[in-house]
C-alpha cells in the first residue's frame, strides 16, 4: 500500500462521565482547544466533545462521549489503553508541577526509547501520557492556558494492549501502511514513517496473561488514521474487505467521512478523511463556542439542549503560575 493513504493518526474517542469534569480537564488543565461542541450522532442526548490544536487538525483530536451514569471501565486485553501526547523535549518539569499543582494522577518520569515519558491519568481514570521530543514540529493552541514553549502539540502515540502482536502487525503492515521500527521487551512499534514521527505512532504491548479489558469510563472507545481523500478511504476500504475484515460502508460524520472496522485482537479502528476539517460550519476564532447538530437533528434543536448538562471554559482557573 501506499504509504500516502494513511498518514498516520486522526483522532481518538473515548468515554467519560461528567461533561464539565472533562472540559475541565482537557480544555482546562491539559489547554487543548475546544475545537466542537456537538452531539453523539447515533445518541443525541449526548454531547461529543472535540479537542485538539488551534483548528483541529488530524493528529491532535481527541474526542469524548460523556454520559452521565456511566459505569466505569477497566483497562486490558482488546484495548488502546493508552493515549500518548507530544510536549517540547524541556517541558517535563513544567507538567510534572503542573499535575502535582492541580491533583492530577501521575507516575514519575521514565525512558522509552531514549525519550522521557510522564504517565498520568484524567478524572474517570483514562490511561495518558506525555512524551518529551524534539522531533515534533506541529504548532500548538497558541492562545491557550499554557505557555507556548510547553503546551502539547497533539498525539506521539497509541498504546494497544493485545494477547499476541503477530495478527495485528500484519494488518498494521498490509492494509494500513505501518512499518516496524522498534523493539523494547513486549513492547513493539510501528509507524507510518521509517523515523517514528509524534502523531504517525502504534505502540503494541503484548501479554498473553493479562486480563481483558470492559468499556465504561475512562477507556478508549475507537482510535481513528488519517486518510487525505475519499479516494483513498476507499482504497483502503477494498484492501480492508479484500483480507478479510468487515470494513463498514462510508458514514459522512459532517467533519470527516469514516470506515470502521475490528483489528484482530478487537480494538475498534476507524479510517477518517482529513477534509472538511472542523472550519466547515464554524469560523477559525469561533470554534467550539457554540452547540453543533447535524441536519437531521436541527429540528429538535430546543429539545436537545434541554437534555444536555450546560458547560463552560474556566480558562483563569487553569492558568499558568506568572
């Protein structure tokens, strides 16, 4: 496959309770962007919740679907268990205060690869990380809670934990355009460029006696790659059906078109197209401001409002000591 089809990393979604708590957290102590506030288009008494860099861009999108009284889930087998973000290779120091200054769950500094990494986890529990490198030329949210020379650039990696890495190496490989470039105990890693770049990053953990995990609050529901075009969505949609895998048909999510499929270790992937982008109904300075529902909703816009938990951006509570 060509390796233009898959770019590497679009969004990841995941589960969560409170929607406020999450804003919070995500807008507020990691300053990401609110980049959209809509609904979840199959259960619109929810809101999905986007975040990422200034406008959005593939590789800097994480999304949640907060519900309320939700179970919380538990992390294993079957799994991207964990969610890795890019910083500036000085800025450990500066999060590890940060999280200690606000209460967040973390672990101490370690190495990875010759990179200093900082795990740490949000309010309902989700498995995250930060990575420290020098190699991540994206530009962050420039007028967010944190100082530009720390703030993160979007995602390094995912983490999938799986009982056996071999199936899921070959679909990596063969259908997505993934190549191996690294090796560390049970731990193996696989991009869509030979260097490994933040943002193109499949770590595969493997252990065949760890449990499997359940969904609730604080796991990942589905990790999405970056397709450039409809045309290759599809291209990767014939490969996808023609190994094997039960690649659904194109849904139109109004800010990218998407495919979904099981790897085989169970993890719900998604191949999602760049365009439209997250500019297509909101402006560059507005994004987030304001509720956005698809079409077929607009009509039960008072409706749905009603149900859903207001929520607002505390951006003063969350800034950075002067």
């Amino acid at each position: 496959m060509s390796k233009q089809l898959i770019t590497g990393l679009h969004h990841v979604t995941a589960m969560a309770g409170s929607p406020q708590q999450n804003v919070d957290f995500y807008a507020g102590i990691l300053g990401l962007r609110l980049v959209k506030k809509t609904v979840n288009f199959d259960a619109p008494d929810v809101y999905h919740l986007y975040y990422g860099d200034e406008t959005g861009l593939p590789g800097s999108i994480m999304t949640f679907f907060p519900f309320r009284n939700i179970r919380p889930g538990t992390a294993g087998l079957g799994q991207a268990a964990v969610t890795t973000f890019s910083i500036p290779k000085g800025s450990v120091d500066y999060w590890v205060k940060r999280f200690v200054q606000f209460g967040v769950k973390h672990e101490s500094p370690q190495l990875r690869f010759d990179e200093t990494v900082v795990r740490f986890e949000d309010m309902d529990g989700l498995g995250l990380e930060l990575v420290a490198n020098d190699r991540d030329e994206r530009a962050p949210f420039t007028y967010g809670n944190i100082p530009l020379e720390h703030a993160i650039r979007g995602f390094y990696s995912i983490e999938l934990w799986e009982s056996a890495y071999e199936r899921t190496e070959s679909l990596l490989a063969n259908q997505l355009g993934h190549q191996f470039v690294a090796e560390s105990g049970t731990r193996r890693r696989y991009s869509t460029g030979a260097q490994g770049k933040p943002g193109q990053v499949i770590d595969i953990v493997w252990d065949s006696q760890k449990p499997y995990g359940f969904g609730g609050s604080g796991t990942v529901h589905h990790i999405a790659f970056d397709t450039p075009s409809d045309e290759g969505q599809l291209a990767v949609r014939e490969k996808l059906l023609s190994a094997g895998f039960h690649a659904t048909p194109v849904l139109d999510r109004q800010y990218f078109h998407s495919i979904y499929f099981r790897e085989p270790g169970g993890v719900l992937f998604e191949v999602a197209t760049t365009p439209p982008g997250f500019l297509y109904d909101e402006s560059r300075e507005h994004l987030g401001e304001s509720l956005k529902l698809p079409p077929w909703e607009e009509h039960r816009r008072d409706y749905i409002e009603k149900l859903l938990e207001p929520i607002t951006l505390n951006p003063e509570k969350y800034a950075s000591p002067s």
